[in-house]
C-alpha cells in the first residue's frame, strides 16, 4: 500500500494537502452488517491518496456538528432504531435537514436509510417518524411475510453495484424521489417495482450490505469525488490499484447470480 | 346359549399401527444413516434422525423420555460443542454414561440420530443406567427442544450477532429464549453466564433454580465494550449499561446507571487466569465447594467460558469438584476448535469462526503465541456459514500486525490482535501507521485466503493495511492448504480459521491425506 500513498497526490490550487471531515452517525447503535466497512474503505482510499481523513462520531444525545464534508449512516436492529430515531429529530434534525438540503455528500444504508425517510410503520404499534428528507416511507408487512435477504445485483449509471440485503421494512419512493439504481438480483426497494435506494440532492441511500462501498471502488469514488469538489471545486481522483476490489466485485457478482 | 363376546383391548388396531411406524421409522432412519456412508455423503449425523423422525413424529420424545438420568441442553452463540465435550468428560469421571450428538448436528434431526443409535428394533433405547444426554442445541432449535426433551438442565452460554441472514436479528433469538426458559418446569436447573447481560437477565423467565458463572479476574478486562457488543443496553430500562471491566463483545460487568440491573455475583467463576502460549491456559475456579486451580489445554478467554459453564453444570448434576477440575485437564480440544496436529514438521492449528466475536477471540488467542504464525483464512458462505459476508468487516484485523519486539526477549515476537479498540472512537479502528521504531518481520504474517469469498476475505484485509495481493487469493482450498504448508518454516505454526462449512471441507481434505479421522469418528 505504502507504494501508492502519497504519489500524485491531489492538492489544491495554492498547494495545500486536501482533508476531508467524514460524520459517522450512531456508530455505537446502528453497526449490525459490517456497515462500518465503509467508513474504513473511505478513509483507506483517501489516505492511499494522501488526502488526510478525519472520522467524526456523532452519538446518542450529541448536537449536530459543522464542518462535515460526508456522512455516513448504518443500519442496525429494529430494537435501537426507536431510540435513534427520536434522537435523530430531537438533538440533530434541523441542522441534518439543513446540511442535506444545502448539498452535503451523504451515505445511508438499511435502517439508516429508513429513518431519513417520511415514516417507518411497524408491524404493531404506531408508526416511527423519520427525517422526511427522502419523499419515501417503509412499511413492515409483518412476522409472517419473510424478510428480503439475499445477493443483490443493482444497475447503477453505466456500472453494476453488489451486496447483501436483510431487511423486513418495505420501503416505497414518491413521484419526487428519484432510485439510486435499478434492481437485477434481489428484492431492492419492496420487491415490487425494481427499485433500489434513493438519490437526493448529494445523498445516496441504499439497503446494500456487504459492505457497499469497498465492493464497489467506483461508487466509492464517486462519493469522494462529489465531497471533496464540494468543499476544493472540481478535481480529478488519482487512480488506485483496484485489482482486489475488482476480483471482490466479480466474485459477488458470480454467487449473486447477476 | 349364546357366547359372551370377547372383550376387545381398546383401539388395538392403533397401538399395533403406532409400533409398526416406530418400528419402520427406526429400520429407515438407520438404513439411511448406512446409505449415507456408504456414498461417502458423509457422516450420516443427521440424515436417519431426519427419516425416521418424519415417519413417526413422536419418535424423539419417546426416546428421549427413557434416558435414565435425562438431558441437559446447551446452547449460545459460540462454545456450543466444546462446552459439550467438557460436560461429558466432567460426567464420565462423576461415574455417568453421556451420550453426546455428534459435533455441529444441532438440529432435532441430530439428536434424534443420536438416540437412534442406541435405539433396538422397536424404538426402545439400549442406554446404560447412568446414561445422561448432553446435548448441544442451535439457538433457534432451543425453543422446540424444550418440551419434546424436558431436560433436568438448560445451559446458555453467550449470545453475539451470527447468521443474521438467517435469524433476521440477535434480538428474536434472546426473546425466543425467553418464552422457551419460561415453559420449563420448577425442577429444571438453568445456568447462565453472568457476564452477559443479554444471557443474565433471562433468569428474569425461569421458574426453577438458576446458577451462574463468570469471570472475576478485571486484569483480563478492557475498558467499555468493543464495536461489536449487541446488548449494550439495559434489558429492562433501555439506558446503557456502565461496564467497570469489560472482557469481549457484551461481555463484562456492567450496571445500569438507571434502575440498577446489574451483573449477577457468580457461583461459580474464574481468577487467577495465566495464559501460557496460545493453546494453554491456568486459572483458578471458584465453586460452593471450594476453588480448584485448573489447567486447561486451549487458549482464550472463550475456554475459560466453556468450561466454566460445564463446571456449573457438573456441579448442578452432582459431580464432585476434583473430578470436574481434574476432566478439565485430561480436555483435548474438538476437532476445529483450536485442534492442532503436525505435518512435516509443521504445527497446523485449526479455528473455527463464524461470527465477528469468535473471529476477535481467534486474533486474541493466536496474539497469545510466542511465534508469529502462517495464517490461512477460508471463507464460505454456505447457508449455514451465513451467506452474508459483511460480517468480517465487524472483525478487528486492523490490529493483526507481527512486529518483532527488542532483542533481549530472544527475537520473540508479539501479534497486537485487534484487541484494544474502544467503542465510538472511529479513528483508532484505522490501522496504525507504521512507525520507523517497528522493525517489521520481512515474510510475515504470511497469509493466504481461500473460500467461496476469498476475494472478500483479500479485500478485508487490505482495507485493514495488511500486506494481502491478488497472489494471496487461492479459491481452491487443495492448493491453499498446500500453498500456505510450504510458506511456513519447518518447526512454524500454520493456523487455518475457516468458517462452519469450510471447517468441514479442511477435515476432509486432512482426512483425505490420512492425518486425521473422519469428523464422524470423532467422540
């Protein structure tokens, strides 16, 4: 790796080194299908990039932070979301809200996704209120309906995305919502209508385990891209050597039928 | 004068029907079991359980019913089959005759393939007046085992996320524990480990007497627990739980700040833990009938765990103190399960690891060697090795770095095995830079991934700053066997960590090239 660190590395105009601030949501809470990969592949890309990235936890109870370039945000079990999701509105919704509409870079997987949605009606109870950010909302159709699980294979712009989903919450995107890819294996969205996540202004969400970003170089960096043209103007990522990332990519594609 | 009518038994046609299906169902049950072996299909260790149980139902009540001393099931996340042998070993020497299902076949299927085996004819089992099931359960199965065993003693030894493709969440499990500890009766002794919140606060549900075990030596304890702890939060109230030490996982002793729930005092525990090497380990049991130093011949604070749990156990069921103490330290390990045997010259240990836990307790274990080993990482993902992969990147490789420590210890060598992360500080779940003071040993570690997912296995460990490239991708498991023995100096240890199915693929293939029995001749 130490062969790829610090060659070409982007600067800026002025020749300063580039940094990038990278929020992590409830890392404590919603952690359960290796979500945090994606933390790791981001920073492990930019640091083999010599662009300096820093990883911010942003927990239970804590106020929204400034200066975040790219959020990240995971899924975890249906028991926590309850508590998270009353957090999320009571001590972070409105600067969350505002940094997301002003176009802040942004990742949510599984029940990370859900909650940046209008509602999630449970299979009892009353229904969960969510950021309202996406024009989507999920509904669970119950014990008895089996959950979606299984290798996913997603058309994303000219390219193919892989994972592995496990979600009960069947998740249905308004007329203004637009998906984040188009369903080849899998159950996506609701297994209805071949819709897989959602694409709002920067951000991204998706039910992609696996985890999404190191299986995926390419959606990865486009991520970094749009984060740090955000904050530097437009640049130019130096390539990195995608060899295993690339064998990764075709092996899920191989059990996962796609 | 006409005759009296005969009086007839009440439905004889039934009960000759009932005995004829048992009958059959045994005759099937083995015929198939014979079958199965003879394909070379496998071991038969679940298939004549499953056929004759299908062709009589009731079959696995009824024999379980005539165990002379019952059963005692044991289930958890982790630890299930060598927790198993160390209760039956600990059984033997108290003057018991434990019938065991075979390792791994944790499904009704596999102990009704277990009783068969001891089953005559007509379904009557031919078992010893000592014999006493210890039966190892899968978590899922524990609720439906219940009532058709009725065991004397139910032992739950941790719960961690695992196989989440197919339990859905860690919580369904533990609230499936609940309900199935609540349906047994008063006189059912319940063990339970004291360490684990989510494990400990099901004495909540229990009727009858319940035992604990735990750890009490805090120098093997971290502060607050890792990434992956799944119950971090009060049972009972929701807070989070304070931990003072914290051991692995969820695992430690904790409070609730808020309505008090806290870590049961354990009966029976451990102090005084010394771990020699990776596969050896000293400590000191406490029990209501004294303490005890005990050696045992595996590594990790996992063990200490399972045999714990399995002193409890004996205890409970009446075994003297010396003679659990003195079975402990005859143990030799189950087979992937920290198993180890030599070829050409070289130690090959064996792991098996299956969720994010086990694979962190590995690491540790294998930090606890005095010489950095080959590793060989087989990753499957079969339905029962979980066909979601995301898991290994919930394992902490990113401290798994050889670095050769001063010279006045002799060039040993020491593996930093993930061990010191803390909860929420993001950036020390990085690999470290390396720093100009290490001087890293030039060739190791030295790894190879093989597996259905070797890829993904490479890329994890890529991302965890570990020298992997396309070259340590080696799909067939034959070649990577052969690959990583020639990697590793003669007098050097290769440690495999497969997954459950690749586990079963590397004994074949060690069974294949004569260095060990069949899994199915196991004890």
């Amino acid at each position: 790796m130490s062969k790829e660190k610090g060659n070409n590395a982007p600067v800026t105009e002025r020749g300063n080194s580039l940094e990038l601030n990278i929020g992590h949501l409830y890392p404590a809470e919603m952690n359960l299908y290796g979500d945090r990969g994606n933390i790791l592949c981001l920073v492990q890309r930019c640091r083999w990039r010599g662009i300096e990235a820093r990883v911010k936890s942003i927990g239970l109870g804590e106020s929204w932070p400034q200066g975040l370039d790219l959020l990240f945000f995971g899924g975890g079990p249906d028991a926590q979301q309850k508590g998270v999701a009353r957090d999320l509105l009571e001590t972070k919704g409105e600067g969350l809200r505002h940094d997301l509409e002003d176009g802040l870079v942004a990742l949510a997987i599984c029940g990370g996704f859900q909650l940046l949605c209008r509602y999630y009606r449970p299979a009892e109870g009353p229904d969960l209120a969510g950021l309202g950010f996406f024009d989507a909302w999920t509904e669970h159709p119950g014990p008895r309906v089996p959950r979606c699980i299984g290798n996913v294979v997603v058309e994303w712009e000219k390219s193919k995305l892989v994972g592995f989903e496990n979600h009960g919450g069947r998740t249905y995107l308004g007329a203004s919502c637009h998906p984040l890819g188009r369903v080849r294996r899998g159950h996506g969205n609701n297994g209805k209508d071949r819709t897989e996540g959602a694409i709002h202004r920067n951000t991204f969400a998706s039910y992609l385990h696996g985890p999404l970003l190191p299986k995926n170089p390419l959606f990865a960096d486009h991520l970094l891209r749009l984060a740090l043209e955000r904050r530097y103007g437009p640049m130019v990522l130096p390539p990195l050597d995608d060899t295993l990332e690339d064998l990764a990519h075709a092996a899920a594609l191989r059990r996962g039928g796609g | 004068m006409g005759r009296e009518p005969i009086p007839l038994a009440p439905f004889p046609t039934m009960v000759v029907t009932v005995n004829i299906r048992r009958a059959l169902a045994v005759a099937a049950g083995r015929l198939a079991g014979a079958l199965s072996r003879r394909l070379g299909a496998g071991g038969g260790t679940a298939i004549p359980g499953l056929v004759a149980t299908t062709l009589d139902p009731d079959l696995l009540p009824h024999l379980a019913r005539q165990l002379p001393q019952g059963a005692i099931l044991v289930t958890g996340t982790n630890g299930k089959t060598t927790t198993c042998r160390m209760i039956a070993g600990a059984l033997q020497a108290g003057g018991f005759a434990p019938l065991q299902n075979r390792t791994g076949s944790n499904l009704l299927r596999g102990l009704a393939t277990t009783l068969l085996s001891h089953a005559g004819p007509g379904g009557v089992l031919k078992a010893a007046e000592g014999s006493l099931g210890v039966f190892e359960v899968d978590e899922a199965v524990l609720p439906l085992a219940i009532p058709l065993m009725r065991p004397r003693t139910v032992l739950i030894n941790n719960l961690f996320r695992d196989q989440l493709d197919r339990y859905g969440e860690v919580d369904t499990i533990r609230s499936l524990w609940e309900e199935a500890l609540a349906s047994l009766p008063k006189d059912t002794t319940v063990v339970l480990n004291a360490d684990d919140p989510a494990v400990a606060s099901l004495a909540a549900s229990v009727r009858g007497p319940v035992l604990y075990f735990g750890i009490e030596d805090p120098r093997e304890g971290r502060q607050g627990p890792e990434h992956t702890a799944d119950f971090i939060h009060c049972q009972r109230c929701g807070r989070a739980y304070e931990y003072t030490t914290s051991f692995y996982a969820h695992l430690g002793h904790y409070r609730c700040p808020q309505c008090g729930a806290a870590r049961p005092t354990p009966q029976v525990s451990a102090a005084q833990i010394s771990f020699q090497g990776f596969n050896r380990t000293g400590f000191e049991v406490r029990t209501p009938q004294g303490c005890a130093d005990v050696t045992l011949n595996l590594g990790g604070l996992y063990n200490i765990y399972n045999a714990l749990g399995a002193t409890a156990s004996a205890l409970a069921l009446g075994v003297p103190l010396p003679e659990v103490t003195g079975s402990l330290a005859r143990f030799s390990p189950v087979f992937g399960r920290m198993e180890s045997l030599v070829i050409d010259g070289r130690t090959v240990c064996l792991i098996l690891v299956k969720n994010p836990t086990g694979f962190n307790q590995a690491l540790r274990t294998l930090s606890q060697s005095l010489r950095p080993p080959t590793v060989l990482v087989v990753l499957n993902d079969r339905i029962a090795d979980g066909q979601d992969v995301s898991w290994i990147w919930d394992v902490d490789f990113e401290g798994l770095r050889w670095e050769a420590v001063a010279e006045s210890k002799g060039g040993e060598a020491n593996l930093n095995a993930a061990a010191d992360q803390s909860l929420g500080a993001a950036q020390e779940l990085l690999p470290q830079e390396p720093s100009l003071q290490q001087t890293p040993l030039p060739e190791r570690p030295v790894l190879f991934v093989s597996g259905l997912r070797a890829e993904d296995m490479a890329l994890r460990l890529k991302y965890a700053g570990l020298n992997v490239g396309p070259d340590s991708v080696v799909g067939p498991l034959k070649r990577a066997l052969d690959l990583a023995l020639k990697a590793t100096p003669e007098g050097e240890t290769l440690c495999v960590l497969p997954t459950y199915t690749a586990t079963l693929a590397v004994q074949h293939l060690l069974a294949q090239r004569g260095h060990l029995p069949h899994y199915w001749e196991h004890g």
